[in-house]
C-alpha cells in the first residue's frame, strides 16, 4: 500500500513540473518566489505597472547613390517642343574658378527660417522643399554625414532612429471602473519633414581675384530639429548634413512657386545657388574657438544681441569688398 502511495505522488509532481506549475524547477517554472509589481523595493516608493512597451522599428532602406534624380514638376498645356530649360533639370555648372584667383575666403554658418514671408515658397504644399532634402537622406538617394565636416556617413535607418521617440502616456486600465487606476503605455513617435521649420547652410564666401567679385558658395545644408523640452526650452539638433553639390541635381528638377507668374518658375537649383532669394542670418563664422554666437559669453541667453553681432559681421563683409575697390 505504501509502495502505491509513492508511485501516485511521484507521477503528480511529475505532471505538474510538465506543466510548468509555479515552485518546481525546470519545465518552464521558476524555483523563485513572485515578485510583486505593486510593492516596495528596498525603501522606494512603488511604480505603476506598464501596460505594454514599444520599440522603435525601422525597416531596411538601403542606400541608392546611383538613382537618377525624379522630376517633380507641375503639369503645363503646352507644346512639348517647347520646353524652357527649367523643364529639362540642366544643373548651371557655377563660373570656372581657379586655386589662384582664390585671395580671400570666409566660411559662414546661416539659417533659413521657413516661417519668414520671405522664405514662404519653402512650403508650398505642391514641392515642399522640406520633404526634397528629407527624402534625399531618408531614402538613400544621396550621402548623408553626421557632421558638416563631412568624414562620417549615416545610414537613412540611423537617422530614423535617432530622430524617433519614446512617447509614455497613462490611460486607463482595461476593464477598470476607477478614473484613477491608471497604467503607463509607451509608443513610438517618429520624426517627419513636415516638423522641419529651419534649415542651416554652410558656405564659403570667396574672392574671386581674376573677376573682382566676391561671392558665395554653398557647401552644405541640414534640417534642423526643434525638440520643445517644456518650459519655454527648445533644444535644436541636426541629424544629418548633404553636400550642395550632391543635391543639385535633384533640385534642378523640382519648381519653387513663383506668386506673381506662374510662367516664369525658376527650380530649387537656380533660387538657391544662383539667384539666392531666400532670407537667412548669419550664426556662425569661421573663427578659433568655433563657437555659434548664440553660444559665445558674450551674447548667450540674449538673441537680440545675437542678431545684431551677425549684422555687425556682415557689415564687416561689405566694408572689406568695398575696400578693395578704387575711386
């Protein structure tokens, strides 16, 4: 009787490590108690249960540097045989400029603001420009460094990553009548170039000694990201930088709204390195502490003044040209 009794004991414990009761190792149990999730941990007060985490997931782009540049213009009624050279997306190779003639040369950091009127053809709603030089990067149609130095590369998948956040919101709990039984609840919330309201440029101002000219040029662009902290702090970042050059062709091929004729479009080629139409200031210069001036002792903390010492630069700019001529 005895000898059955053990056998009826061994074959329950038996079947209940197989179903991975709690208490028996092994078979999917845990030999150590449960935790509460309510509780205290050594003196702490006790954190409210997650509902459910979420990651950030970003699929596999890839890089297509050798795609040609897609056209994106607006439907014209008119012949084809006629076509302006804005139609035909050719690049306007910049005048022949050679090391010697080079006398002077000053690199200057600006800002295009979108929201300015002047600047209000950035986001017209048919070619935003904004999603040109995302897609450019985000896509892998073009090179996109991390810095504008342009030594280090980024993937279009890191910059969706690091540019994506963790979102934590309490809601509700299922099934609970209590308003106050909350639970917290993550999801992702990634980045899109309709949030982009500034843009920085990176160029050379160039003195061109065979033509007596001094004139620009951009070296490179990058959206800035405004990341709103509360309490009235704004942290900007950039996540990545393009070389002009590498956009140019795809620029060539996309319209800028022009209010008053819409016969007479230029594309983002010709408004951007030829004509220059846009508004922008000046946030930083070339100088040995490298430094933006917003981040200089001097003007930290005080915009206004900020502004006025980039005026006060470009002033200084003007003056040196003038300077150089006779009368």
């Amino acid at each position: 009787m005895k000898k059955l009794l053990i056998v009826l004991t061994l074959f329950s414990v038996a079947s209940a490590k197989s179903q991975g009761f709690p208490g028996f190792p092994g078979f999917g149990g845990s030999s150590e108690p449960e935790k509460s999730s309510g509780g205290a941990s050594g003196g702490g007060e006790a954190k409210p249960p997650v509902a459910g985490s979420a990651d950030i997931v970003i699929p596999e782009i890839g890089t297509h540097y050798d795609d040609p540049a897609k056209a994106h213009y607006e439907p014209e009624y008119v012949n084809q045989d006629t076509n302006i050279v804005n139609q035909q997306g050719i690049v306007i190779a910049r005048p022949y400029l050679r090391a010697e003639d080079v006398k002077y040369r000053k690199r200057v950091w600006r800002v295009i603001d979108t929201r300015q009127k002047m600047n209000k053809c950035w986001v017209w709603p048919r070619q935003p420009v904004r999603q040109i030089f995302w897609e450019l990067a985000t896509k892998g149609l073009v090179k996109a460094y991390r810095t504008d130095s342009f030594n280090i590369l980024i993937t279009p998948e890191d910059i969706l990553r690091i540019t994506a956040d963790i979102k934590t919101v309490s809601k509700q709990r299922e099934g609970s009548e209590d308003p106050d039984d909350l639970v917290d609840s993550t999801f992702p919330v990634y980045f899109t170039w309709e949030e982009i309201n500034k843009f920085e440029i990176m160029e050379d101002w160039v003195f061109d000694f065979k033509h007596g000219e001094l004139k620009p040029i951009i070296i490179g662009i990058a959206p800035i990201r405004e990341i709103d902290k509360g309490g009235g702090l704004v942290v900007q970042s950039k996540p990545y930088w393009l070389r002009m050059d590498d956009c140019r062709p795809t620029l060539a091929k996309s319209e800028v709204f022009n209010r008053t004729n819409d016969a007479m479009r230029l594309n983002w080629d010709q408004y951007m390195n030829l004509h220059r139409m846009f508004d922008s200031y000046i946030v930083k210069t070339s100088e040995w502490n490298d430094q933006y001036i917003y981040d200089q002792p001097d003007y930290k903390q005080n915009g206004l003044a900020a502004l006025l010492r980039a005026e006060e630069f470009k002033n200084q700019m003007f003056i040196w040209e003038h300077d150089l001529w006779e009368y």
